[in-house]
C-alpha cells in the first residue's frame, strides 16, 4: 500500500507535478539530511549537499523504474552527489595547496571512559563525540558510505550492494575494512578494548 | 574446517545479524575455540558498540522547515533548462529501453572516427585538389603525366601567356589610361587558369635541368596570385606593386632567357607562334 502511494506520486512527479515532489521531500528530507551529515561530517556540507540531492532527484526522476527501490535510489544519488563534491573538492584543495589534513593528523588525547553514564561528563561526551566523528573522517569515502549505511541507516548488505553497485564481497569488505580502521583510531578507549586491544 | 579468516570474514554478517542458523552455530563453535579470533571479534563488536554511541546534531530547524521554499526557485530554473526537459522528453518516450545501451558506445566510436577522417582529409589533401577548387578547370590541366618534349612545349606556352599579362602590368601607365576602364576580370581569370596550370607542370619539372624553369613558375605563381586576389576596381597601388614585383625580380628577363632556351631545345615545329591577340589592360 505504501509503495502503491509512492509509486503513484512518482508518476505525478514524472508528468512534471511539482506538488508531489514537494510531499516527497518533505517525506525524506530528514532521513536524506542524517545520511549527508554522515557522509559529510558537518552541517552545512550536508545541507547543501541535501539540497543538491533533491534537485538532482527531480531532475533525473524520469530515469527512475518502478519496480526499484525508492530510497535505495536516493540513497544512490546522495552518495553519488557527494563522492563527486568531494572529488571537485580535493581538485581544488590539490589546486591551492590548502590542505586540510592537520586537522585529520592531530592524535587525540586517550579518555578514560569508565564514568560515561555521569551527567556531569557533558562536555567529555561533546570530545567523544567529536573523536568518533575525526575517527569517520579516516575512512576513504567508500569506506565509509558502507559503513554509515549498515550501521546508521540499517541497509542490509543486499541493500547497499544495489545503493553502491558495487558486488556483496566488496561491499562487506569495505564495511570490515571500516571498522577496523575505526578501531586503530578509537585504539586510545583503554577502559573499553581492555588492555591487548592499545596499539 | 574453515580457517580462522574464513570466520572473520562472516564477522560483518555476524555484527549484523545476517548469518543463518547454521552458520552462527558454525562461527560461535570456532569462537569458543579460537581465542585470537575470539579477541579480535570482541574488540570489533566494541568498536560497532562506540560508534552507536555517536550522536548526530538535530538538523538547523531554519533549514529543514524551509527546505522546500529553498529548493522551488532551483527547480524552477531547472524546468526551464532546456537539455534537462530534453532529457525527461527522451525517456518519457522511452526510447532509452528501445536501444541498447551498447549501440550509443558503437554510435560514439564511429562520430570520432569519422571525425579524425574529416580532420584528416582538411589537414592532409592533396596540395592539388586544393588548387583546382580554387580555379577554374583548364583544358590543360592534366593529370596524365608529358613527354619531355610536351612538357617543355608547354612550359614555354605558360610562360609565354605569363609574360603577355606581365607586360600589360609592367605598361600600364595611370596618367595615360582611363581609371574608370580599369577592370581586371579577364586577367584574373587567366591568373587563375595559369595557377591552375602551374599545379600540374611543377610535379613534373624534375631534375636539375628544370630548377631554374621551377623557381620561374614558382616567381610567376605568386604575382599571378596577387593579380588573382586584386580586389579594388581602382586599387592603383596594388598594380603597382605588382609591376614593381615583376621589375624587382627580374620576371621578364628570366621569363626571356627560359624562353630562349627552351626554343633551341624544341623542334621548330614543336614552338607555338606567339599570341595574335594580346591581353588588353
């Protein structure tokens, strides 16, 4: 039934009916946001990059087949949208010479976890937070797609195959690889890994 | 048995629910068995266990509430754009399920092929066909390759003609004729069959014996161009140049010479008599 109504308002959407466009975005701008600021790391990257995703999704609305998947779509083209913005990106970065990998070098400081549940930690949980954002930004762009779209937007390994067009093996490679990494870069949790785990 | 990185390569699967019955039964036995993979699996749930730690930012109300009043002038601009109605006009008649997709590849190869053929043949054809385009057709222009003896024949007939319009050049005297009757039409077009002419006796000129002949007929070619470009109905500094090109390199002289001795070459019968009617300038 629900898939009956999209698909009913795609069509309008393809016939140019600008209406249903807007009841499309107001049904995934939030879902389209959360998966650009994963990908992005920032608010304004992911809004913009929202944007762009909308108008690409309205552009290209009439290659869309029925009988696909709906947001694995969309999820396609944020994904898309945003591996091209990042690759104009580093051009231009490459151009200038502004290199931003300082940020990504600095080693942050080891925190001791063991008092997480205390609400007096607030501004330690802020760092953490951060530290797992720096920890994503590590990832290769594809890296973390996979990542982000298993763990946070719960696609299956099927689902992501199909979002990335990549093959299942490469797919859950990519997702180990990931985490991996995630692990070197969280290696300072000692009171989380336990003491074999600090490299 | 497998081995230890057949197991971790279901540790992904495993993470997320995504093995069956047997293959978690399979992989929980080996865990129980393998402390290093048992470590390792622990260690990456840990990691999973963090990262749901990760909040994200509520999104700024001011955007999502106004995502739409943002988007609709874009969209506008875009409706407007006329590659993109284009698009959407080509795959709602669905063209794109009619053709494969394989045959746009073959459509591509063959327009930058034929493409490299047309620049190819601009940059690379033949020095005489671009001549004869530019001229009109001679009855003397011909291809077929001349006997010495024709070919001397006709190169003194071309330098011949050559010097009768040079002389009309050199002579012309602006105080003496008329401006108004200054129309060079006909001389062009003799310019240009001459040109026309010069294309087909230079290939054929070989030899050591020839070079002056060749830098002659090369001389000529240029003055027979400029008369051929003379554009100007009363452009009396272009004759002028013309004629003092002529003076400055000699032409009639060197036209005298070559003449003189292709003569004695010739039979006497194989020599043309001079033209009765001399071209009028």
């Amino acid at each position: 039934m629900r898939n009956a109504n999209e698909h009913s308002l795609i069509q309008q959407i393809q016939t140019g009916n600008q209406a249903a466009f807007r009841e499309l975005v107001e049904k995934y701008k939030t879902r389209i946001y959360y998966f650009a600021y994963d990908l992005c790391g920032n608010p304004q990257d992911a809004e913009d990059l929202t944007q762009d995703v909308f108008i690409k999704t309205y552009r290209s609305i009439h290659q869309f087949r029925m009988e696909a998947n709906f947001l694995a779509w969309i999820y396609r083209i944020t994904l898309n949208t945003f591996i091209d913005q990042k690759r104009k990106k580093s051009f231009w970065l490459l151009k200038f010479n502004l290199d931003d990998q300082d940020a990504e070098k600095s080693i942050p400081e080891p925190v001791d976890t063991s008092h997480w549940g205390n609400p007096e930690s607030q501004a330690e949980a802020t760092l953490i937070q951060k530290q797992l954002d720096q920890a994503l930004n590590q990832l290769s762009p594809k890296e973390r797609s996979a990542f982000v779209l298993r763990h946070y937007h719960d696609q299956s390994i099927k689902e992501i195959v199909e979002i990335m067009s990549l093959s299942e093996g490469t797919v859950k490679s990519l997702i180990f690889r990931a985490i991996k990494k995630l692990q070197k870069s969280l290696s300072f949790y000692k009171n989380e890994f336990g003491t074999e785990c600090v490299e | 048995m497998k081995s230890c990185l057949e197991f971790q390569s279901q540790f992904v699967d495993a993470f997320y629910n995504e093995l069956n019955t047997s293959q978690q039964q399979a992989l929980i036995r080996h865990l129980e068995q393998c402390e290093s993979c048992r470590i390792e699996f622990n260690h990456l749930q840990t990691v999973l266990k963090l990262a749901s730690n990760r909040t994200r930012p509520e999104p700024n109300p001011e955007f999502i509430d106004n995502l739409w009043e943002r988007l609709a002038p874009r969209l506008q601009a875009s409706t407007h754009n006329w590659l993109n109605n284009l698009k959407s006009w080509w795959h709602q008649r669905n063209f794109s399920g009619m053709i494969p997709a394989w045959s746009y590849r073959v459509v591509g190869v063959v327009a930058i092929f034929l493409i490299g053929v047309w620049v190819g043949y601009l940059y690379f054809k033949p020095e005489s066909t671009l001549i004869n385009n530019q001229t009109t057709p001679s009855k003397a222009a011909s291809t077929v390759p001349l006997n010495q003896t024709a070919l001397k024949s006709q190169a003194l007939d071309y330098i011949e003609r050559s010097k009768i319009l040079l002389l009309g050049f050199v002579n012309y005297e602006p105080l003496s004729n008329n401006n108004v009757r200054l129309d060079l039409t006909y001389q062009q077009k003799i310019s240009r069959e001459l040109i026309g002419e010069a294309a087909v006796l230079k290939p054929q000129l070989t030899g050591a014996e020839h070079l002056r002949l060749l830098e002659l007929i090369s001389d000529l070619e240029i003055i027979l161009l400029q008369i051929t470009n003379y554009e100007k109905e009363f452009d009396l500094p272009a004759i002028e140049l013309i004629s003092s090109g002529v003076e400055n390199q000699a032409l009639l002289l060197k036209i005298n010479i070559e003449e003189m001795k292709l003569a004695t070459q010739l039979e006497p019968a194989a020599v043309k008599k001079p033209r009765e009617k001399p071209i009028k300038l």
